[in-house]
C-alpha cells in the first residue's frame, strides 16, 4: 500500500525521486523519505511525517548529486506515521538503505534474533528488520545478501535496496506486493506502479515473486532466481501515456476521472459484438464449458465488490446462472462451495488486493476456472487467473474509485451477455439492441457531466448532516451502496444505504429532519415502490434527494431536490446513476474542505489483509 520508487544512471536523481513520488502518493501518504547515494558524502538521507510536498520543502535547495536513490511514500501498519517510522530505513552501519511495501509477518521473531546479536532498531516498523537481515548477511554482494535475506521473511513484500559500497546499483524483490523495472539509455528504475517509471521507458518487466532484480545505472538490469540463476522475464508494453496519469487542467483527479467516464465506457465497449454475437475471447470457454457452469462467484472489495452486486442481476437475469457475489476477504477464509464447474470472476481495479488475490488462489485449488476483471497490465491478479479481461480505464489515480468503477459494470455487463447468449437465453437481436443501448452511454453521461447544477444544489441538503441514507430497489439498491461508500470515504459523512423495502425494517427508526435521504426512483419496475418509500421516509422529516427519469411526472412533487437523468433500460441504470452520486459525493467532500483524491487513512492499493 506504499509508493516505492528507485533509479539509477547517470544524471541526479533528486528530482527524478520526489516526482516519482508525487506521482505514487495514492498509495500511501501518511509520511514519505528518499536516500541518495553520493560516492563522496557516502549516503544522504531525508524522512518527513505527511506528504511528499513536505519532504519537497525538507530536501529544498540541498545540492545533491547523487545518481542512485529510492524513495518511498507510506502508509502506516506498524507504527504510527512518524519521521522516525517513515523509509528508507538503514541498518547498524548506516551503508544500507531500504524501502518496503507489505507486512513482514515473522518480524518480531527477527528483530528479537536481531538485537540479541546486536543490532540495534530506532524505528517501531517490521520493515527495519529487513536493513539489519541485509546488514547481517552481505559479504560484498547485495544480490547474495537479499537472496539470503528473503529466504528468513514471511509475508508479503516490495523490498528495494541500495549500500553506500556499491553506489551504481539497486537491488530490488517482491513477493506477493507490486514490482515494476525499467530501464533506457544511461538509467534504470524500479517501482511499485507504472506512472512512476514511465516517463523514462514503457516497456517494462513485471518480475516475479522471488525474482532478484540488480539494476545497474549504466542502463541495464539482470534478473535471478533464487538460486542465482539469471532468468530473462518478458517485456510487457505500457500503452498510456504520462499525459493520463497527470491533472491536466483538472481540480482533481477524481474530477479528471470522472469526466474520462465516457470516453472510458466507450473503450470498454469497442469491439465487442459483431453480427449479434458478444465476443470475448479471453474467457477462452468452449459451448461445453460454458454449458457446465452450475454457478458463478464474483469475488471483490469495495467498490469492485458493488460492481459485482450490479452484475449479479444482470448474469441471472441473462444466462438463468445463479451468481453469488462475495467480499474477498470473507470469501477466502470460509468453506466456500467451489468445483471445477464454478466460474469465478474476481474484480479488481488494482489487480493487486492481498483478498482478492487470496481468493482467487483458494478458487482454483477447488479446480474452479477463474478470471479477472482488472484495470492493471501485469499485476498480481492477471498472473494468477486463468484469463483476463481488461477494463479501460488507464490509469486511476484518485483514491475513490471512479471511472474503473464504471469499467467494471460495463465489462461485468458485457460478460453477462455472453453468458446469455452461449447459454442460449438471448437472441442475436436482443444482444444487438443491447449493445446500441450500451453505445449511446458515453452520450447520457456526457449530459448529466455538462450540466451539474441540480447535483450541486442537492449536495447542500447533505453538506451540514452527519449521516445520510441512500435508498434503491433492484439494480438502484446495488448502486446505492456505491454511492454511499463515495461519499463516506471522501466526505466523511456516516453514509449506509439500504434496499428500499427494508427500511421498514430497522432503519427507518434513523430517520427524521437530520438524515437526509437520496433516494433512487428511475424508471424501472419497481419505481412506484420507491415513491411510496419516498412518501414514508418524507413523512418522518427527511430531506429527500430524488434521481429520477427525465420526464417523471411525481418526482418534483415527492423529493426536495431532484436531479434528472436522461432515460435508459434500468439493466444499464448504475452506470448512469452512478455518475449522479460520485459527482454528489465530491460536491459534498469539495465543501467541507476535504481532500477528496486522498481521504485520510486510506490508499489506492491495499495490498495486505
Ligand atoms: O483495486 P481493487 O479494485 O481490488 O480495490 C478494492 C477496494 O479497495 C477499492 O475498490 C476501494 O473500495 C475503492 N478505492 C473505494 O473507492
């Protein structure tokens, strides 16, 4: 859940660090450090609590000429962020240097080894064990000394080295955690993401775990197993540009991302259905395996987890499949019915959440076929299932998901129509008019985007509450927990949302003239439904919020506020509703001053359990 960032070669690398820091922030940014070897002043080194602008004004006008460095922004699992906690951290000599992403589950265990022998920790962190294992084993070769090394941890890590003996080398090894390298004329780079080496090359090997990476400053790097054998992984290419992970004019990202939302849609679409037909050639599935599937699992957290709640209805209703949706977390840690007929599908933006991962492993130990909706070329998930499918987002930067977010529904959509169609519950007609319905998306959110003003004036019924309730029905209720998780995590504001038929059953005891209510009344077979939920909750004294169908003829005389949308089948409802309630949520967060790319205590990849 760190940023991590590494590079050697032959021009200062200062700037290069702290800008590839900036751009790794969403990782983590509770405190941040880079060291920089410089063959004469031997090791400099700089850690601040807070974000890398701070660190920024910390290393100021220092002139350092350092040509090889790390750098490493965090975010906090043993001990609190503090200067002392923050990376790099070094060993007893004050030669080694190293930046960790993961948990070392057996630190304690090492650092008591450790400091009977001698060594002596400042820092409360699992990390530092990892600088004094290094310090304890290297007889002049780093290489040697991480292989020795990694063969005593447990757990999941990211780890990139430096020694002051060696200033034209980094040595760098995952396991289970992210790892990117790169290198081009006279340099090379490492990193826990891709933004933050792209600049410098696009093709880019995604190691293996256990995989010790030597990156040497004239521009090359060698790669060994763990027996110090070289191996030569394969070279994947990034096909984004630096340009998409940058503001460009934007407040924000997540105003960035949001407004990418049709163009993103319209990507995740193209070239799906061709004479009637859904293709989706990596799924890979014969007529006969796709006739065996008895069940499907779609596997998540957060925000994936509810784009899964969408498709649920949606591969039901299509392929007549039963589909469970399930948290990763929960999911890996129970005895969940899963058997060589099982489709999974695990959705992760990341590609990198420690659960999900899990899950997918637990999956296919039970012979389950297993693929991944996924938003990231070469991360862990993609190695680990048995096909991918690419949502189109590029890169997301903004810590509340977005625009993946929409990918996901639309991808997740696309797959449900296939299994319809292979399952011969839907005609080449049906998935025709389907798809020029999903085509003209891009348009609808282009007309909610372009106009926001009754979204604003709605955000002021929630700007002064402390909690809000979202409520739905069908697809409205699934999408009314997306809405809901935005706006907790970037507002702060107490948010649950609820299928609208079981406010009657509990909830309803929290409302009155304080809890405002957003509630979803499109089109849709429930609709009337809602508006007698509306009617109830109004009747105790909420405010009531309405997203409703251009053209409803109740809803101004029902809710306080109404924002309209243009009309679509209600399959398709969340993609378009959803934009509503993530521009509500960061209209919302923008008023009470909080930062909405970085809430507090989270980060974009959350990388341990
Ligand atoms: O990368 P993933 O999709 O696996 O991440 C799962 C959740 O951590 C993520 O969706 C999180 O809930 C969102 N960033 C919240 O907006």
């Amino acid at each position: 859940m760190c940023g991590i960032v590494g590079f050697t070669g032959s021009t200062p690398c200062k700037d290069i660090l702290l800008t590839g820091l900036s751009l790794l922030e969403y990782r983590g940014y509770d405190s941040a450090g880079i060291a920089i070897l410089d063959g004469a002043r031997g090791m400099d080194v700089f850690r601040v609590k807070g974000r890398v602008e701070g660190l920024v004004k910390l290393v100021g006008n220092t002139p350092l000429f350092g040509t090889t460095g790390i750098g490493h922004t965090r975010w906090a699992t043993h001990g609190k962020p503090s200067e002392v906690n923050a990376h790099p951290h070094r060993d007893c000599t004050g030669k080694i240097a190293i930046v960790h992403n993961g948990i070392i589950e057996n630190f304690s265990e090492l650092r008591t080894q450790l400091i009977e022998q001698g060594h002596v920790f400042i820092s409360e962190t699992d990390s530092e064990v990892i600088a004094h294992l290094l310090e304890r084993a290297y007889e002049g070769d780093m290489r040697v000394a991480m292989t020795e090394t990694i063969a005593q941890l447990e757990g999941a890590y990211t780890i990139v080295a430096v020694h002051a003996d060696h200033p034209d080398e980094i040595v760098a090894v995952r396991k289970s955690s992210p790892l990117v390298v790169g290198c081009a004329e006279g340099c090379a780079v490492v990193a826990s993401d891709t933004p933050a080496l792209i600049e410098v090359t696009r093709d880019v090997v995604f190691p293996d775990d256990g995989v010790v990476c030597v990156l040497h400053s004239g521009g090359t790097v060698d790669y060994f197993d763990g027996d110090g054998v070289p191996v030569s992984p394969e070279t994947v290419h990034i096909d984004w540009s630096i340009d998409e992970a940058k503001l460009g004019g934007y407040e924000d990202f997540m105003d960035k991302e949001i407004a990418e939302q049709p163009r993103v849609v319209r990507d995740t679409l193209a070239g799906r259905v061709k004479d009637g037909r859904v293709i989706i050639d990596e799924l890979a599935l014969t007529a006969e395996d796709i006739a065996a599937i008895d069940r499907v699992y779609i596997i998540a957290c957060g925000t994936s987890y509810h784009a899964g709640l969408i498709a649920k209805n949606l591969i039901e209703a299509w392929s007549r499949i039963p589909c469970d949706v399930e948290v990763a977390s929960e999911f890996r840690y129970r005895d969940p019915i899963v058997s060589p007929s099982t489709l999974v599908i695990a959705v992760s933006q990341s590609g990198e959440t420690a659960d999900t991962v899990e899950a997918v492993q637990l999956a296919r130990t039970h012979g389950a076929r297993v693929f991944a909706i996924t938003n990231s070329v070469g991360s862990r998930i993609t190695r680990e299932s048995d096909g991918v499918i690419y949502a189109q987002a590029g890169p997301e930067t903004c810590v509340a998901a977005t625009k993946s977010f929409l990918a996901q529904v639309v991808a997740l959509t696309l797959v449900a129509l296939y299994l319809g169609q292979a399952r011969g519950h839907l005609t080449c007609a049906q998935v025709r008019m389907f798809y020029r319905e999903m085509q003209r998306l891009p348009e609808q959110i282009t007309a909610i985007l372009d106009d926001t003003t009754s979204i604003e004036h709605a955000a002021e019924i929630i700007d002064g509450a402390t909690s809000a309730l979202f409520i739905g029905r069908g697809i409205g209720a699934t999408t009314c927990y997306e809405g809901a998780l935005k706006l907790k995590e970037i507002s702060y504001v107490h948010a649950e949302a609820f299928a609208a038929g079981e406010i009657k059953h509990g909830p309803i005891a929290l409302v009155d003239e304080a809890m405002p209510v957003v509630a979803l009344m499109i089109k849709s077979a429930t609709r009337d439904k809602m508006v007698s939920n509306i009617a109830e909750v109004r009747a105790r004294g909420a405010k009531v919020i309405g997203i409703a169908t251009q053209g409803d003829p109740d809803a101004e005389h029902i809710c306080d506020e109404v924002i309209y949308i243009p009309a679509v089948r209600e399959c398709f409802s969340a993609i378009t509703a959803s934009v509503v309630l993530q521009v509500l949520a960061r209209c919302v967060a923008k008023t009470r001053g909080c930062d909405v790319d970085k809430p507090r205590n989270l980060a974009k990849s959350v990388t341990v359990e």
